[in-house]
C-alpha cells in the first residue's frame, strides 16, 4: 500500500518536475525574446501549442495565396523608437555601389531578344550594412539568432529546419534606401526572404509586388514587361508596411520593388538571411560587389567544391 501511493506521489510529483523542467527549456530560448515580441500574439514561447498552430496556419494561408504574409507590430510598439535608432546607428556603415542590374539578376550581356525583360537596365541604387556591423544586442541581430524565432519561420513557410546563411557578412543586413534610390524590380534568387522595416522614409519607398506573375513552369514575359515599363499597375500590390512589422516573403516568381524614396530620411529594413543547408557562404565575387570587401571565409570558400548546386 505504501508503496502504491508512494509511487503515485512520486509520479505526479515527477510529472510536475518535468512540466516545469520543459517550461524553463522553453523559457530559456524565450525569456529574453519576450522582452522584444508580444508572445501573447505571437506565441514563439509555446512552439507546438494551438496558438502556435494557428499563428502558423494564418501565414501559410496568405503564403499559399500570393507568397507574402506580414505579421504586424511583431516587435513590441513600444520598442519601435528604439528599433529606428538601432538602425540609424548602423547605417553610416552601409556600402555604396549603385549598380545596373536587369529584374533577373542575370549578366547584363546575356544573349536574349531585344524585347526581354531581362534586356531592360535598371539601376540598384540600395546599399546594405553587414552582419559584422550590426551589434549582438541589437534587436535585429537578437531576433536573427534566436532559436524559436527560426523554429516559428521554418513553420510559416512550411520548412523541416532553417539555418542562419553562414556568411559573415550577408547573413544579416539593413538594406539602405538613400532618398533619389530604390531596389529596383527584380526576381529572387532564394526562395524566401524574411524582413522588418525599420525605418520609415518621408515619402515613397513602398514595398510594390507583383503576386506570382511568374510560375514555375511559365516566365510570362509580357505581363513582367508591362510593370517594368509602367504599364503593369494591375500586376502591383503595395504594402503598408510599419517599423517592427514582420515580413515573410517568397520573391522567385513575385516580381518586386522597393519604390524610390524622397523627403529627406532613409528607408531602412532588416534582412534576416536563412538557409535550409547549413554552412553557405557567397562568392568572393559577389560579396565584394555587395559589400565592397571580403572576408577570409568567402576566400576560402571559393576554393573548395560544393557538394550543393545552391545558387549564390
Ligand atoms: O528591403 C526590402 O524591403 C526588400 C528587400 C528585397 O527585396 C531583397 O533583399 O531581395
Ligand atoms: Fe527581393
């Protein structure tokens, strides 16, 4: 008989250990995200649970729809002032290279007919603050490396795992918009995108795309013609996107903009760069385009054989 309730006390007493040894796991990982996302709407502290399932199933909605789900005032509002001015610190050290690109990232010599999009020249006037400019305390960089973050936007859209782009530099960024320059038209070479505007310019730079003009199996060039020389405004969506709103985006077949800016302050968004490998880091080639330099690693990298096919 002792020994019967003895057990049952031990097994409930276990069981409330183990619950409360599960919560601190999930604390851990959390606490601190807490502090900067209102976990009572976005429920990155309970991965799994209904309310998780249900923040996940809304996106993958919107995601299926037309590739693009914003999850609005994810930062705290009370932390937007100093998301802005984060930002702001950072953006002196943003590197600037305008560059004359077409809406597929593709060289601008490729043999193509005269009438392609792809032969009409637009000039990428936006400039990006890399990830070792960006302190680790920086809400941007928190919200990068946190694991249930990654957990939650693996979920969205759909992915088994998800990892930080192991570039030291592209990794993480702000993406710069000087007023007189946008980000042009383009196509993404990656198949999702996740971002949070930051700062508000004075006028323009809205966020403009063109939901699944292209399909896996169909460029549909006259429609991507259209928006490129202004004759497409029934293609185009714009956002009303908001500092610390959260954007998940998938750009391989939505052509889409950031629209030049005017007035006197910049726009600034954070670009959160994640893999589905682990350890891909871009050409040396590329990253000094990007950035205006190269580390170690993307040296080395150029020098061993990838054993993936993943485009730069
Ligand atoms: O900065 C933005 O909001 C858009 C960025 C974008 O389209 C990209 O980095 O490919
Ligand atoms: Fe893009």
């Amino acid at each position: 008989m002792i020994g019967v309730t003895g057990v049952t006390g031990n097994l409930s007493e276990f069981r409330a250990c183990r619950r409360r040894l599960h919560q601190n796991i999930a604390m851990a990982g959390t606490g601190v995200l807490d502090e900067i996302v209102d976990t009572a709407r976005y429920p990155l502290d309970a991965p799994d649970s209904a309310r998780w399932r249900e923040a996940v199933a809304a996106a993958r909605t919107d995601l299926a729809a037309d590739g693009c789900t914003v999850l609005r005032e994810f930062i705290r509002p009370e932390l937007t002032e100093r998301l802005r001015a984060e930002g702001e610190a950072m953006a002196p050290h943003a590197y600037y290279r305008t560059e004359q690109v077409n809406a597929y990232n593709i060289p601008l010599d490729t043999d193509l007919p005269a009438d392609h999009p792809a032969a009409i020249v637009l000039e990428r006037g936006n400039a990006f603050v890399p990830r070792d400019r960006i302190p680790a305390d920086a809400l941007i960089h928190r919200l990068y490396t946190s694991a249930p973050f990654q957990r939650f936007v693996a979920d969205c859209f759909g992915l088994a795992d998800l990892h930080e782009y192991a570039d030291p530099l592209a990794g993480l960024c702000l993406n710069v918009v000087a007023p007189g320059m946008s980000h042009p038209w383009h196509f993404d070479t990656n198949e999702f995108t996740v971002s949070m505007l930051t700062q508000l310019p004075d006028a323009g730079g809205e966020f403009e795309y063109c939901p699944n003009i292209r399909t896996p199996h169909a460029e549909n060039l006259a429609d991507v013609r259209a928006v490129l020389t202004g004759t497409g405004e029934r293609f185009v969506r714009r956002l009303a996107l908001r500092p610390g709103d959260l954007q998940l985006f998938q750009g391989r077949f939505s052509l889409h903009r950031v629209s030049p800016v005017s007035g006197a302050a910049q726009r600034h968004s954070a670009i959160f760069a994640y893999t589905d490998q682990p350890g891909v880091i871009g050409t040396a080639e590329r990253t000094r385009q990007l950035f205006g330099r190269v580390l170690p690693a993307h040296v080395e990298r150029d020098s061993v054989v990838r054993g993936d096919r993943l485009l730069d």
